[in-house]
C-alpha cells in the first residue's frame, strides 16, 4: 500500500473546492440548522478540519488539543483549512509515503500504531466521507453542491 503526492493534493483540492463553492451561496446556509450527521454544514467543516489536525497532529507524534468553538465565518474555515493544508504538503514533501510507525492514544485513552501511510488514507477517506455529507445537506438546503470526485481531479489537473 503506497500513497502519492497525488493522494494528497486531491484531499486537498476536493475540500478547497467545496468550501470555495460554499463562499458563492448566502451566507446564512454555512450555519443553517440540518437533520443529519452533524446539525450545520459549518459543524461538519470544523469536523473535518478538527480531525485532520488531530491525525496530522499524530503523524508528526505531537499532541493535538481538542477545540469547540468552530467556524464564525467560511472565510474563517477556508483559512484556517488553508493554513493545515500548507503545513500537511510541507511535511509530507519532507516525509513521503513511509511505513513508519506511530503510536498514539485515542480519544478514549486506547493505544494503537498505524503506519504514516495508513493514517494518510484515513485522513483522505474521512475527507470525502464527510464532503458527501455536505453535499446531501447542500440538496437538503435546495442548493445544489460541486462535484469532488476523484475523477473530477484528475480531470481538472489534466491527467485524463
């Protein structure tokens, strides 16, 4: 099992995408009340950005502290997901795909070790789990969402 570079920026891309689309809708829909997974699509941004801090955190075996306060503003969300996301490529520039070991403890005090290369693809794929969420409390709102599909990347940085 090995992750790329690629592996990544489409994290990346897929998440600025849709907060940059989210920037185009009223304002009032980044906190508006849902019935889903997580009550707002604001919530479920500061999920996401919450734990790809606490893995990237991990990764770079530092501790990582919990915040609860959330988003104001999707200016403020897109910042600060920005400002991870730079921090996330440098580090892995310098670290590449590696087998190393990380042992950590959850949230529930539990020891585990994964490998860099398995928390990179947990970060990814909780990524776009929970973009798919939005997307669903995009249409719930009666707003359309903005494709993040893989294959969309790939599109976009003309690989295919």
């Amino acid at each position: 099992m090995t992750i790329t570079k690629s592996d990544i920026h489409y994290h990346v891309w897929a998440t600025n995408k849709l907060v940059s689309y989210i920037q185009t809708l009223p304002e009032t829909i980044f906190h508006q009340k849902l019935q889903s997974v997580f009550p707002s699509i604001e919530r479920t941004l500061f999920h996401m950005y919450e734990v790809d801090a606490l893995w990237f955190s991990r990764l770079q075996e530092l501790s990582y502290p919990i915040e609860v306060e959330g988003f104001q503003e999707i200016v403020e969300c897109e910042s600060r997901f920005n400002e991870l996301q730079k921090d996330m490529m440098s580090w892995y520039e310098l670290n590449g795909d590696s087998s190393q070991e990380i042992a950590y403890v959850n949230s529930l005090g539990d020891a585990f070790t994964h490998t860099t290369t398995e928390i990179l693809y947990h970060i990814i794929n909780h990524g776009t789990y929970h973009r798919g969420n939005i997307t669903a409390m995009l249409w719930q709102l009666g707003e359309k969402s903005v494709p993040t599909d893989y294959i969309y990347y790939l599109r976009e940085i003309g690989i295919r």
